[in-house]
C-alpha cells in the first residue's frame, strides 16, 4: 500500500535548517529556528534546571508511568504559574489540566477534546499565526477560520480589523489567542485591547483558546499572563495550552500543559474524564524527566529564584536585541522604518522585505529566514549584528 504514497516537500523551517548547516560561509546566519540561543550561539542548558536534575537523579526511585494527567504536583505548580496562586477559578475548584507532551501535544489534546464536546466545532486563528496551528487543530477535526491581526505594510496590529471580523463569532465557536510574544509577528495585544476581546467573549459566547508558549520572554511572568488571567476572570469556559520549551530551555524534553477552565467543578470533573481518556487513546501516559524539573524548580525556592533570575536574563538579551538591531539598521543605512521590532515582543518578527529580497540575502550573504521575511531574534548577537544589518541594507 505504501507505494501508493507521494513525497511531501520538507518543512520550510527544517529545510532552512538543512541548507544552513551544509553552508560553509562562517559568516552565515540562522534566523529561521525558534529557539533561544546565548551571545555565542548556543541554546544553553539553564543553571536551575541542571541543579534539578542532578537532585531527580540522586532521588528517583522508580521508572514506572506517571499515570495519562502527570503528577498532581507538576499540574499544580503550572496552573499556578499560569493563572497566579490565588486566581478565582483556582480557588473555586473550576481548572482541570494534563501534563502533554509540549506545548504541540496540548493543542493537539484540547483539539481532540473539543471535537468531542462538538465535532467539527470552529475555531479562529489569527493572520499571521504559528503555522503549526492549522495542521495541529485541523487535523483533530476542528474547522479553521481565520481573523486579521497582523499588517506587514504598516508592520502594525490591525486591531480594528480584527474587532470587526471577531464580531463574527458565534456561541459555541472558539478563538485562538496568542497570550504573549505573538509567532511570528511578535505583535501583542494590549491590556485595553485584551479588556476588548474579554467583554466579546462575555457577550458573544465564544470560547477563548489561548496559546502560551513564551510567558516570562516578553516582559515578566506576571505581565505575560495579565491577559489570560483576565479572559480567564471573564468567561464560564476557557482553554490554554502551555509549553515549558522556551521559558525553561527544555525543548527536547517536551513539557507541556492541556489545562481546561470550566462554568463549574461537576462540569470539570466530567471534562476531565473525557480529557484523560483523550490522553489515553493517544500517547497513553507523557513522559516524566522534563516534567518532573519543571516541578522540582517551581516547587523549590531557591530554584525558583535562580530559574526567575535566569529568565530574566533571556528576556533581557532578546529586549536588547531589538533596541540593538534597530539602532544598527538605522546606523548602517537600511531604508524604511524599522523603529517598530523595538515594541514588539519575544523571539520573533517579520523584518517586511520581499520573498526575493530574503533569496538574496541567503544567496549573497548566507542570512537564512522563511520566506515571509519572520526573523528569530535570538539568532543575532553582538558578533552578527553588524554584519546582518549591512547585508539588509546592501538588498534594500
């Protein structure tokens, strides 16, 4: 049967990847994979979660399963870091959640999950997202449609747009909220706008589903939640998918959280059941090391504190980044105003050149990005810096 099968063309990030790799210039530039990378290059293992781990070694005593949710004590720790310690849903018993693998494992479980509360239900998008949205929400069942968010002409949020079209949106409908560091146009909602799409949501009946992949990289942990935290105040169901990938360094590790907000604690308890069973007939039970440092350190002050102090200097490097590559454009010529990647958020932006004008900076200067002109932030540094911006400037 398997030779009735065509070859799909690779995945544009992983192909860039590729191409990078085999590229002999030492002058050559990855932009394209979105991962945290230090002033040398390197995706580092954080202090706090080698501390951690080395205590997980010295102390577990078994190998056997989790059990489909994970522990109760990882779960707790990261609706807490999510939602704050004394959030009115916590404390009315209304959060229900599942340890995924990844941020991907829990839009992927929540998708199954809402497909059977309603097959086939809708769920909105925002133009630009994450391209991984579609297949991964799609591909469980649920229809996608899509509002407008993003402007590359202006290299601004087109939020009246997205009001009008969001007006659209009807009970039983869902709509998909990045809840900070917009990917890939690192363009996020502010706190009036956030208010704006919570009254929505209380008066339309739509279901907010909010991505958060990057809390702690835009300007704290708390601040990054501040929108969620508020939707989550405003509305008898919510659901929020949570990665540790980013925020923590634990890409490969796949840690993740499928956490549901429901009207009442009969209605999580009922979700639930459906939640794990979701789990089951999946990938049965996740996998515990990545977890089980997530919780060692959310669990512990001291790691907690060293794990905060870390962040912060993740968070503080990409800021400066951006003011950096802003004032280095401007410094090396490059037309146009570029003023706007400085208010934006988190690892990524779209730098608003042509398909053909990111052809040339890969072929003449080794500078690899996706062809929509999405940059990771983190991929410059000092030692690039300058380099990158004559190269932008010279295709200008």
């Amino acid at each position: 049967m398997f030779e009735q099968l065509n070859s799909l063309p690779p995945d544009p990030i992983l192909g860039l990847l590729a191409s990078y790799r085999a590229d002999e210039n030492p002058n050559k530039i990855d932009l394209g994979v979105g991962v945290y990378k230090d002033e040398a290059g390197h995706t580092p293992v954080l202090q706090a979660v080698k501390e951690a781990e080395t205590r997980l070694l010295q102390s577990e005593e078994t190998k056997a399963y989790i059990g489909p949710a994970g522990t109760p004590g990882f779960n707790a720790a990261m609706q807490e870091l999510i939602l704050g310690a004394d959030h009115p849903v916590l404390r009315a018993g209304r959060v229900r959640s599942a340890q995924t693998p990844g941020g991907c494992g829990a839009l992927r479980v929540l998708a199954e999950f809402v497909n059977r509360a309603k097959a086939g239900a809708t769920i909105w998008v925002s133009d630009p997202t994450w391209a991984n949205h579609v297949p991964l929400l799609g591909n469980a069942g649920l229809k996608i449609e899509t509002y407008p968010y993003y402007d590359r002409a202006s290299s601004s949020l087109q939020f009246d747009r997205m009001v009008e079209t969001l007006k659209l949106v009807g009970e039983g409908d869902l709509v998909l909220l990045h809840a900070c560091c917009h990917n890939p146009c690192g363009a996020d909602l502010s706190r009036e706008q956030w208010q704006v799409i919570a009254e929505m949501a209380q008066k339309q009946g739509f279901t907010p589903f909010i991505d958060m992949a990057y809390q702690g990289f835009g300007d704290s942990l708390d601040d990054d939640a501040w929108g969620l935290r508020l939707m989550a105040e405003s509305v008898p169901e919510m659901l929020v998918a949570a990665s540790c990938s980013k925020n923590f360094g634990l890409y490969r590790e796949r840690v993740g959280l499928a956490m549901a907000i429901y009207n009442n604690g009969s209605d999580a308890d009922k979700g639930q059941s459906q939640m794990l069973n979701v789990v089951r007939g999946n990938y049965s039970m996740p996998p515990s090391h990545g977890a089980a440092i997530v919780e060692s350190i959310l669990t512990d002050a001291g790691l907690k504190a060293n794990w905060m102090e870390e962040l912060a200097e993740m968070r503080e490097r990409i800021n400066g980044l951006r003011a950096g590559l802003v004032e280095n454009l401007a410094a090396a010529g490059a037309s146009g105003d570029f003023s706007f990647i400085q208010r934006q958020k988190g690892m990524f932006s779209f730098l608003g050149i042509t398909p053909e004008q990111v052809q040339r900076l890969q072929t003449e200067y080794s500078i690899y990005m996706v062809d929509s002109s999405r940059i990771s932030i983190a991929g410059l540094s000092q030692h690039n810096m300058d380099y990158f911006c004559k190269a932008v400037a010279s295709i200008l």
